[in-house]
C-alpha cells in the first residue's frame, strides 16, 4: 500500500516536533549544569579554596537537578 501525502506530513510533523522538544529539553539541561557549576566556581573564588570542592559539588549537583527536571518533563507528557 501506499501512504498519502496526508500521512507522510503527519509523519514528518510529530517528528519534528519531537525533534524540537527533545532539543530544547537538551539545552535545558546544559543551562542547569552550566548555571550549578559556574555558582560552585564563583563560591571557590571568593571563598579563595585552593582545591575546587565547589566547583565539584555543583558538578554533581547540576546533572541530578537536570535529570531530575528532565525525568520530571518526560513522565509528564507522557
């Protein structure tokens, strides 16, 4: 059989929408991780600490607060 133009831009519509939302939830979690990890940065200058546990610390804290909303975001829409 073959499929109509009507199911072929269904198709390519729903992908590209999933597409953007995957990629956008992405980019969420970069922001997440880059946000944590600068403040554990900055925390590490000013507290003048010669080994960065800030810096690691947000490391650490930055990705289980990005999978967390990701995880949060994904059983959502569902």
């Amino acid at each position: 059989m073959k499929k109509s133009k009507k199911d072929s831009f269904g198709n390519r519509k729903k992908q590209a929408t999933s597409i953007a939302k995957y990629s956008g939830l992405a980019f969420q979690m970069i922001a997440i991780i880059l946000v944590v990890l600068f403040g554990g940065f900055k925390m590490d200058e000013y507290l003048g600490n010669d080994f960065p546990l800030f810096t690691i610390i947000g490391a650490f804290v930055g990705v289980i607060l990005s999978l967390y909303f990701a995880l949060k975001d994904l059983l959502r829409n569902k």
